[in-house]
C-alpha cells in the first residue's frame, strides 16, 4: 500500500474514506458521462454543420459537390434521410463542414427538411443559393415539354423562396446565444460576368433592392449583431466544353470563386 494511502486510512475514520471513495467515483462517472457531449463539442467545432438552401435549379447540390473537393483528402458523401444529403469536407487540419443540402421543390419533404436543419438539429450556418434569376426551370408534376420562365418571373421565386428560408433562419437565430452566419452565394455567375459587383449589391443588406429589403428584415428580426451576411458570386462551371456555350469565365476564374468561398466558410468557422 502506498504511504498516501495509509495516511488517509490513518487520519479519516471508516466513514470518512467511504465518503471520499465516494467522491472520487462519482467524479469519475460525472467525466465518463460528459465524456461524449465533450467529444460531441469538438466534432462540431472541427467539422460545423452547413445548411445549403435555395429554390430548385440554382445548382445547390454542384456547389456542395465543388466544396467538397476542395481539400487534399476525398469527399464523403453520407446519405442520411431521402430529404436531404450529407456531405463532408476536409482538410490536412482535420477540418471540414458538413454541408446539408435541403431540397428545393416546394413539397412536404422540402419543409421537413427546413424545420431539421433549423429546428431539430441546427445547423452552424447557412448558404443560400441563389442564381440572379438564371434558375433552371424545372418542370411541374404532370406536365411534358421543356419548362419555361422568364428572368423576372425566376427573381420572384427566389423572393418567394428566401420568404419561407428567412423565417426559420430567424427563429433559430433568436434561440441561440452564439451567433448565426449566413452566405448568399450567388450562382452561374458565368452568366452575368461582366455586372459582378451589380449583382452582389442586389442581394446585400441595405442596398435597397427588393433582396436586399428581405435581408434587411431578417437581420432586424434575428437581431443585427446575432447575425452575420456576406454575399460571394460563384460558379460551378468555366471554360468551354465541347458543344456548350462559350463561358464568360475561364475553369481557372471559376475555381478561384469557389476557393474564396471556402475560404470564407474557414474564417467564419474559425478554421483560420
């Protein structure tokens, strides 16, 4: 037996040791117990949890597939539930994102999905996906024939959509006690190339537009400084591939974007 063991037997009574072995036992079960909400704490520091959002054809799901590579290991892809996909980022630093990529059909399975990544699980932060009214248009259930829009009828839905997606962004947002960021990425950015800093005004807070108004109010809802907003214009696509239209950006100008918005997500998620 150890001496500092037999100096406890000598100076504590019986009920005094018990008392004691009692404690150190119920410390050591209190640290096993917590042990998996601390391991929890720092998954979620290392690999925070990114909601992807926006109307159906602004190319979510390719945006999430680009920044999933964008690392010197390979992209998980994890599926969860048949409402949305899970997908992981990561680094030489053992960090990463998983992004959750709600559909954007206006369905059941859709809101279901919102009310998850906002409400039952929140996520850490948002991309919103948007494409400066150049959305493909998808078809409706039931119909045949190429789907049509026009350009201001596609910037309306985006209107629409952002409505239902800001709500629950602000009712998480005033749930929480850390801070909530947001990303408006703007797609196909291939396609407006040369009114670039135009475009990014029009979805920023306070620039009057009719995007930037609904930001406006969801930072006034949410409350200003709970709430961060960056817009970065994006692209999945560049160059020319064969038998497409010719890209107003070069792969090289279109995979800078995407690197920028990594980049972004890193600092906001304190990776940098």
């Amino acid at each position: 037996m150890s001496r500092t063991a037999t100096r406890i037997r000598t100076i504590l009574p019986s009920t005094g040791r018990t008392a004691l072995g009692a404690t150190i036992a119920g410390g050591v079960l209190t640290g096993l117990a917590s042990a998996p909400e601390r391991m929890g704490r720092l998954f979620r520091r290392r690999y925070p949890t990114v909601a992807v959002t926006g109307m159906t054809g602004v190319g979510k799901s390719q945006l999430a597939d680009r920044l999933s590579r964008r690392s010197s290991g390979n992209g998980v892809t994890e599926v969860g539930s048949a409402v949305m996909e899970r997908r992981t980022r990561r680094s030489a630093r053992l960090h990463g994102f998983r992004f959750l990529v709600v559909p954007g059909d206006n369905a059941a399975t859709r809101l279901g999905a919102l009310d998850e990544v906002f409400h039952d699980e929140p996520v850490d932060g948002v991309i919103h996906v948007v494409a400066n009214g150049h959305a493909t248009p998808r078809r409706t259930a039931g119909t045949t024939g190429r789907a049509s829009a026009t350009r201001d009828e596609l910037l309306a839905a985006e209107l629409e959509d952002w409505a239902i997606t800001a709500h629950r962004i602000a009712s998480m947002a005033v749930r929480r006690d850390k801070p909530v960021w947001l990303v408006i990425a703007v797609t196909k950015a291939d396609l407006y190339a040369d009114e670039l800093d135009a475009v990014v005004d029009y979805y920023s807070p306070g620039s009057g537009s009719p995007f930037g108004d609904k930001i406006d109010e969801l930072r006034a809802l949410a409350g200003g400084a709970k709430l961060s907003v960056d817009v970065l214009p994006v692209s999945s696509q560049g160059g020319s591939p064969r038998g497409e239209r010719k890209s107003a950006l070069s792969a090289k100008q279109a995979s800078a974007m995407v690197d920028a918005l990594a980049t972004r997500l890193a600092q906001l998620s304190g990776h940098v």
